[in-house]
C-alpha cells in the first residue's frame, strides 16, 4: 500500500516544490542569527569609532595596531597558552586511561564513577569556581598556575572521556585479542593498536580541551584574578575600564586563531571524522 | 600412538557461581596437523573453549597441554598461537603487509626476513599483489584471506579459527572452505575450527567435536558423528533424522566387524522391521535413526517389500532436491526422492516407504523423554 502511494506521488509530484527554497531561507537566517554577534565583533574591529559600538563612523587598523602595546594582552595570552597547553596535556594523559578502564573494564560503582567524571559538566562552573578558591586557600594554591590548571583540568577531563569513549565504542576489541595472540605485550598492544584506533577521540578531545582551557573566565577569574590573570580575565578587565574597539581586534584575533587550529587539526588528522 | 599435539583435560569455565558451567570437564586431544571441529549450536561453550585454549579467557579448572606442555596459565602473548577472528579484525590503521608483518615484528624477525615471509603467506592466500592496500578497501573475503595469513605466517602452534566464515554470502562460505582446507592441508597446522555450521565441519574437519551444553556429546570423524550419531542431539543436529521410538527385540546376528549386531525391533503403529545397532540393546527401548534420504519412497505399491503404506503431507521442492513428508498412522517421517523433469507428487497423494536395516540405526543412549524440537 505505501508503495502505491508513493509510486503515485512520483507521478503526480509538482516540478516545483515551494517547500525547498523555503529551507534553504530557514538554515540561512539560523546561521546568521548565530553567526551575527562575530560579524558585529569583525566589523566593529575595523570601525573608527571612538567607543566601542555600532554600526561604524569609518575604517582603521589603529585597534589592531594597539594590541602589541598593550602588555595586558600580551601577559594574559602568555598565561592562557601556558596554562592550555599543560591542561590537555595532563587531560589526555589521564582521561584517555580514564576512558579505557570504564570501556573495557566492569566493576562496582562503574556507573557512579562514569557520572563523576562526567559531573563537571552539570555543575555551574561558578559553583565550582568558588569552591575550589575556598579549597585552594589553605593549600596556597591561589593565584599559582597549579591552581588554574587543577581547574581547568577538572572542568576538561570529561570532554576527552566523552570522546575517547565514543571512539572506543565503535572499535573492534578483537583487534586486541589479534595482537596478544601475535605475540604482543599489554604495552605494545596499546601502543601500536589500540591508540592509533581511537586517534580520532583522543585528537577531538585533545582540541576541545585546549579551546575550553584557554577560553576558560570564570575558575580563573576566582582562582587567580589579581596574581594571575589569564587572557579572558584581562580582557573582562580592559572591558571594565575602557571602551574602546582593542578587544574587538583581539577577539578577531583570538577566533582566527580557534579556526586555525581547528583547520589544522582537520587538514594533518581528520577532524570531521574525530567529531562525527 | 604418537603423543597428542593438543590435550584439553576437565577444562571447565563457569562465568558465575549461580550460573550452570559454560564448559563443563571438557576432555578431548587432537592429533597432529588434523583439523578440528567445534560444532554446536550458540550457547555450547564452542567459543568459550577456543578463546581458553588461545588465552584470552582464564579456565575455572581443568588444564590445557600442548606438545606435551602444560599452558593453562600461560599469558596469550606467549602462548604462540594463530587465530582468525569472525570479524577478521585486521588492524585498521595498517596496510595489508604490515598486518601480517605484526606477528613477525613482535618475534623480533629481521626486516629482510620480514618481507620474505610476509610475501611467502600473502601469496599462499593469492593476495601477493595487494600488499600495499589499506585493509578496508577489500571485500570480505580478501579479508579473510589476510587474517588467515596473518595468522599462519608466525607458524603457530596451533591454528584457532572463530566462526571464521559466517560473515561470507553462501557462495564464497564455499570457496573460502575448500580454501582454507586446502592451506591447512599444506601449512599441516592443527586448527581448531568454531563452527555452528554442520555442512561445513562435515566437509572441513578430520575430527568433530558435537557440543550441547557445554559438554562433547560426541568426538569423531565425519563419518561416525552422521552415521552412527551417539545420542538424540547428534542425530539431530548434524544433517537431517527422522526419529521413531523402538522396542529393541532379539539379536539376529552380527552385522560388521566394528562389532556391531542386527535387531528386530517394534515401532508402535508401524510393526517390525530390521535394525542395526551395538550390541546388547536387547529388551530394552532405544531411538531408532533413519536419515531422510535412505528411505526409499515409492508413489506405487509393489516395489519394495512390505512397504509402508502412507500419505504425503508436505512437498518441498529446491530444484535439486525433493522432500517429502509422509503420515504414516500418528508418525509423521521426512524423505527425499529424486527429482525428475516429470510431475511432482502432490499432496494427498499415497506413498510407499522402505529401508534396509542397516540404514535404521539404533541409538545406543537408552531413549531419552521426548525433548521439544528445536
């Protein structure tokens, strides 16, 4: 019977479907309405306006040439690559293992120990922020970068769990079982077989670690805003006191260097097939 | 003779304490270079035992020798097996030589020999000139044939196979059998061969093992497992059967040299009829085995000796073969005939049924409660 139906609506289909370019408005309005707030920031970026607003008087580049000047920057992005570097290090070296054990292995509070890891992710980081200044107090971890990274590390393990889960998901662990059988110790096993099959998770983990640890404002505002503060903080900082197009230059900046890395990624490893 | 090249004694794996063993005091030894059948149904314990005897799974009890040593607790990566997993699991990341190379490279094998033996095994499976190729890009079959490489190029100790042909279409399961027969005739590597497919263990194997429950109900050559199946679910699983409940008479005398006898027997509804059997069933009652197509059915009367008179209930007709139901009185019993370019018997139609009595084969398991089909 469907069949029937669907033969005869072969026949009778109109040659124009109104319902097609109606969808293709639909999907352009949704990306410009989440795409308008960095148009506004790159445009904004180029304007000549004293303050920071729109739309522009005229164009410049004196906001772009600023950024070298202003030292604030420069410190902060210091100490967000810093800080973005040593936390997916540390994310990956621990949740990839994290990840394995919860895969591979069954034991008792598995469940529970899978939603804490994951918790971070429910918590309002404002809540974790505070607590972590009032725990971080005693042990003189505020205002250290040992303090930020310990943040960050928290509120970052569960994305490179989440996604090197869902590349093991998808393995075939007889592989491993083939490689045992073929003479291969624990160590190479993972080495040689299992890591390069969940590349993908580990690489998009990896990426989105980095992006969340050095987009990160709120742990390091609490953590460390007067010793050591991160770009987002500075940035919150130079908003508060002047209204000038800098940080619009510097948002440009910071967004060109996101998609840098994220084409990067894709052109060397694959990306798109990490994410999928 | 010789010693054993594998001898699993009382291997036993329970997965829980509560749950009935999945392998139960297993016993079974396997000659040099001979291919072995694990053949049952899911849920045997034929997998279980397979990945006890390459180490992927710990034994409960019971022990694993090989060329005389005892490897029970052996880690896998030293146990120097070869096995072909259902899914191939060929290391995705890896071209085609580099998998086979793996074995080799673990062994610490140079390069140059390296090479030399990596083509030799490619070439055994006729894949030489596809060394270079990622392994996705091959069909099943081609994958199967570089897992199976893979595995003979370390020259195992023993060839594990896991249900190494059910991801084939039916017609290349064929080919790769008589394939992977053959190499293992050459290689002369004792294999063990997981199967829940009876065509292919009765083509394949030197020896089956017939697994129910996870115990062997019977251990033997292809020949004795079909002709003279030990038990109800031998008879069963391994090819078609009719079955009839029988009453064992006096023994009319000898009937081979394997030792065993002729019998009369009674069938209820049926009457008397020649038997064979091992002897001393006398006065007892024991399942009596005729496979469909050693009944000889015949549409007219007269042909055969005191046929049995029937009605045809079922026709099924495949082209090459022709399969018959007949109700005989409340039994119901399945046969073949021969088919021909001319009508086919339909259904209501009478039929006449014979056998030679040393096609009925008495069991010798004392009958057991009727057991619901499978």
């Amino acid at each position: 019977m469907s069949s029937a139906n669907a033969s005869s609506a072969k026949i009778f289909k109109p040659r124009f479907n109104p319902a097609k370019p109606a969808f293709g408005v639909l999907v352009f309005l949704l990306y410009l309405f989440l795409l308008a707030p960095l148009l506004i920031v790159f445009v904004v970026s180029f304007a000549s306006n004293q303050y920071l607003s729109f739309p522009p008087e005229g164009l410049t580049l004196k906001w772009y040439e600023m950024l070298p000047q202003e030292s604030t920057f420069m410190e902060g992005m210091k100490v967000s690559l810093i800080v973005a570097v040593i936390v997916t290090l540390i994310v990956l070296v621990l949740g990839v293992p994290a990840a394995l054990a919860l895969d591979r292995f069954e034991f008792r509070a598995k469940a529970a120990v899978q939603s804490f890891f994951l918790s971070p992710l429910l918590i309002p980081s404002i809540v974790l922020a505070l607590g972590m200044v009032l725990l971080f107090g005693p042990l003189e971890l505020n205002n250290t970068y040992a303090g930020i990274i310990i943040g960050h590390v928290a509120i970052t393990i569960p994305f490179v769990i989440r996604t090197t889960l869902m590349s093991l998901a998808t393995t075939d662990t007889s592989c491993e079982a083939a490689a045992r059988i073929l003479g291969a110790d624990s160590w190479t096993v993972f080495r040689r077989v299992t890591l390069p099959i969940i590349q993908p998770g580990v690489i998009a983990g990896g990426v989105i670690a980095f992006i969340v640890s050095f987009d990160e404002a709120v742990i390091s505002l609490f953590v460390a805003e007067s010793g050591l503060p991160t770009l987002p903080v500075q940035v919150l900082r130079y908003v508060e006191n002047s209204a000038d197009a800098a940080v619009a230059a510097l948002s440009v900046i910071l967004i060109l260097i996101s998609l840098a890395v994220v084409v990067v990624v894709e052109r060397v490893m694959g990306l798109r097939k990490a994410l999928r | 003779m010789t010693e054993p090249k594998l001898s699993i004694v009382d291997l036993t794996k329970r997965y829980a304490a509560d749950l009935d063993p999945a392998v139960d005091r297993l016993n079974m030894e396997v000659e040099e270079g001979h291919l072995v059948a694990l053949l049952g149904p899911s849920g045997c314990g034929k997998t279980t035992t397979l990945r006890m005897v390459a180490g992927l799974m710990d034994p409960t009890a019971g022990s694993i020798v090989v060329d005389g040593k005892e490897i029970t607790h052996t880690p896998v990566n030293k146990r120097g097996m070869g096995m072909v997993f259902q899914s191939y699991a060929l290391f995705p990341h890896m071209n085609v030589e580099q998998n086979v190379a793996f074995g080799l490279e673990m062994r610490q094998v140079t390069k140059a020999e390296q090479k030399a033996r990596v083509a030799a095994a490619l070439d055994m499976v006729q894949l030489g000139h596809l060394g270079k190729r990622q392994t996705k890009e091959l069909s099943g079959g081609q994958q199967q044939r570089i897992a199976l490489a893979r595995a003979l190029v370390v020259e195992p100790t023993l060839l594990l196979l896991d249900e190494p042909l059910s991801n084939l279409d039916a017609k290349l399961r064929e080919t790769m059998r008589t394939e992977i027969r053959a190499i293992q005739q050459r290689t002369r590597a004792t294999t063990l061969f997981v199967t829940h497919d009876q065509d292919e263990a009765l083509d394949m194997a030197d020896r089956i093992a017939v697994m129910n429950g996870g115990l062997i109900e019977q251990f033997g050559s292809p020949t004795e497992v079909y002709e003279r199946p030990r038990t109800h679910f031998v008879a069963n699983f391994i090819g078609q059967a009719n079955f009839l409940a029988a009453r064992v008479g006096a023994e009319t005398g000898r009937a081979n040299l394997a030792g065993e006898s002729h019998y009369k027997v009674e069938v209820d509804g049926l009457g008397q009829f020649g038997a064979i059997g091992s002897t001393g069933l006398s006065g007892s009652s024991h399942e009596l085995v005729i496979r469909p197509h050693r009944l000889n059915v015949s549409l007219h009367p007269g042909a055969a000796q005191a046929p049995l008179a029937g009605t045809i209930e079922r026709v099924s007709y495949t082209g090459d073969a022709l399969a018959v139901a007949v109700r005989i009185g409340d039994q119901q019993l399945h046969a073949q005939m021969l088919t021909s370019s001319g009508d086919l018997p339909r259904i209501g139609d009478a039929a006449y049924l014979s056998w030679a009595a040393d096609d009925a084969y008495l069991l010798p398991a004392a009958a057991q409660p009727v057991r619901l089909a499978a």
